[in-house]
C-alpha cells in the first residue's frame, strides 16, 4: 500500500505543478486579451480537471485509476518537456524529470501491486 500512496502523491504533485502553470499562463495573459487568453484558460480548465482527478487517486484506492492517472500525467510531462525545449533549460528538465519520477514509482507500484 506504500508504493500506492507514494505514486498518487507524485501524480498529485505533477498535477499541481500542471495546474499552477497554467493558472500563471492565464494570469499574465490577461492584459493581452484575445486568443492567448482563451488557450489559457482551455489550459487552466484541463488541468483543473487532471488535478482533481488526481486527488481522486488518494480518495478512492484503485489500482487501474492509478495506473490510467500516473500514465496520464507522465505523458503530460513528456510533452510538456518537449515544448519546453524551445523555452528554457529548466522547462524542459523539469517535465521530463518529473515524468521520469512518475514513472519510477508507478512501476514500483506495479511491481508490488502483483
């Protein structure tokens, strides 16, 4: 049951810092108005509703919700690592070692879970 809370909780984490992201893409688009207002918040509702999801992983222990959550956020820090590569250094390793982090410890639950 450890592996268990250990990968919703870094699945929580990645969400959290999905949604934090997004909410700031909204926030400093605000002044610009127009499209780049409207894809922040498509941004800011979608990850609103994966981090949601992901606390739903602490609330109801469920093997296959985990496992479709934690794929669901290592893919979103997969390709959020490869925009980031036209961004910074850090948007781009960030994501991927987060995605990495996430990946470990699903496995490891896995492993255990079997």
């Amino acid at each position: 049951m450890l592996y268990y809370y250990l990968c919703a909780v870094f699945t929580l984490i990645s969400a959290t810092v999905s949604f934090g992201f997004s909410v700031q893409a909204e926030i400093r688009s605000k002044s610009q108005k127009g499209a780049a207002l409207i894809n922040a918040k498509y941004a800011m509702a979608r990850s609103l509703s994966l981090f949601l999801a992901a606390i739903g992983s602490l609330l109801f222990v469920s093997t296959p919700y985990l496992t479709v959550m934690a794929g669901i956020m290592i893919g979103v820090q997969l390709f959020d690592g490869i925009i980031g590569v036209k961004i910074s250094t850090f948007k781009t390793i960030g994501p991927l070692l987060t995605g990495i982090g996430n990946t470990i410890f699903l496995v490891l639950f896995l492993v255990n879970a079997l």
